[in-house]
C-alpha cells in the first residue's frame, strides 16, 4: 500500500471499535444480540448528515433490489446496510482501513445482513474485480483523501456496466481561504485533497461518465453541524460519531462548521452515469 494510503489507513484506524459500539448499544439500552440497521444509524454513517443523507441520496439512484452496488469506502458498513435494508440489493464494500472492513463484518452478521453484503479491504484505485461487474455504486465522504482523482475515476469506471449510476457526496473546495484543521477527513492538509465542483465534472467526464445533477449541500451541512453540537454540548450520547472518531471528534465538528460558515467548502451531491461509449481496460 502507497505511503498516503498508509496515512490514510492509519487516520481512521481504531483498536476496539466493535467493543466501543456494543458497549454504546447497552448504555443506550439496545441489546446488541438483537440490534437492528436503524440502531446503528448514530454511530455507523459518520458523514454530514448521517442517515439522513444517505436515504437522499439513495432516493435519487432509482435502485431495485436486482441491483448489484458497489460502496466504495464503506467504513464500518452504514451506507451497505442500509441499502441491503431499504433497497433488498446486493451490496459490496470497499475500504482501506482494516479494521472497518472487521467492524462492518461483525454489524452486518449481528444484523442478519450478511447474505446480501460483502465486503473487502482494498483501494479505490485498484479494485480487485472484474470489469463492468456492477450496477451501480455510491461513494460518500472519501475521495477528499485521494490525490489521483483521474485514476479513481477511471478505475470506477471501469468496474461499472454502461448505463450504471454513480452517486457521489463529499466534501468540495469553494472558497480560496485555507482550511482549518483538524477535520474528520484530515488532521493535516497531507490526506485533504478537495477538488471544486467543477474539477468534479471535468474529471468524471474524462473518466467517461455524464454529470446529470449536482446539488449543493452547504445549507443542510451548516444545520446538521449546529444540531449536532448543541445536542452534544453536554457532553455525547453514549452511542454516536465520537465512538469512531475518538476524543478529537467535537474539535472537528467545530472546525468543519466554522469551514462551511466561511465559504471555505461545501458537501456536494453528484448523479452521475457511465456512458456507454467510455473505454474501459479489461482486467
């Protein structure tokens, strides 16, 4: 693995993830011999917005449950499941950290998903499937760690049948001023690589997809980030983001509304589609 996956691999990293979250479950009065998708939603989607972005973005994919999905950067499963829970699809995941891909294992078998979700620890830029082997895919939160945006891309491609659609939501530069750090993606500008909305489109359609919907997010992130503070002012639930992200999670909250307040990024939802006619490399 390259030195910045390594960093990156190393970011997310937590030891006794899985322990955290059981423990969370119980403090919460959730047994976790009996925990259902939606339990999880507090702690297993730490993206802006949390579910509520994921069944957005979801509702534009015009998905069925025929469907095979690819969930690039899965972490510890949340977007799977909740696609293989409200879709009925086959769903595969992808991610770099290690120890997401176990945590995502151990959840979707506690939560009677695991016939319909599978999972790998691999690179966004080397997946290790066939060519055109899904239907669709989503990507949420992930590509601001990856500098080769034209090999993730292509490599996307690549994996997907023609006609297939790509929903992306992340984190985009907006503004010129510079970020402040740390943020859940980063604790330093060395793994940030934002891109803005329109380096977006012109990569996706050199990678050989047609850009139907871009949508701007600001509002919802700012409301989302205020919400989540002033819940948390006193201190977090016993089941949320900070279980993932560790004692540091409140500064980054902190630090990414304070970014978006100043025009500096904006979370960015994308409906893209892979053209017919993109030439794809078999593997």
């Amino acid at each position: 693995m390259p030195d910045i996956e390594n960093a990156v691999a190393r970011h997310y990293g937590s030891d006794g993830l899985l322990q955290r979250i059981c423990d969370g479950l119980r403090a919460a009065g959730i047994d976790p011999s009996q925990v259902r998708p939606d339990d999880l939603a507090p702690v297993d989607e730490f993206h802006i917005g949390g579910r509520q972005a994921t069944k957005h973005a979801i509702s534009k994919m015009a998905l069925t449950a025929d469907d095979h999905v690819l969930d690039i950067g899965c972490g510890i499963g949340g977007t799977a499941r909740t696609l293989a829970a409200r879709i009925g699809c086959r769903v595969t995941g992808i991610d770099l950290t290690p120890e997401y891909i176990a945590v995502a294992e151990d959840l979707t078998r506690m939560t009677g998903l695991d016939d319909r979700i599978t999972y790998h620890v691999a690179s966004a830029l080397d997946m290790p499937f066939a060519t055109a082997r899904f239907d669709a895919a989503i990507t949420i939160h992930v590509a601001m760690n990856i500098h080769d945006r034209e090999g993730l891309y292509r490599e996307i491609a690549r994996v997907l049948r023609p006609g297939a659609v790509l929903c992306i939501y992340d984190v985009m530069k907006k503004g010129e001023g510079e970020l402040t750090f740390p943020v859940p993606w980063a604790d330093t500008p060395r793994t940030s690589h934002l891109v803005t909305p329109e380096e977006m489109c012109a990569l996706l359609e050199a990678a050989g997809f047609e850009v139907e919907e871009v949508e701007d997010r600001t509002d919802f992130g700012i409301d989302f980030f205020r919400k989540a503070l002033a819940v948390n002012a006193d201190g977090p639930p016993p089941l949320g983001t900070h279980l993932v992200m560790g004692p540091s999670a409140a500064e980054k909250f902190r630090n990414v509304l304070h970014n978006l307040e100043h025009g500096r990024i904006a979370p960015v939802q994308m409906l893209v589609r892979r053209c017919a006619e993109a030439p794809v490399a078999a593997t």
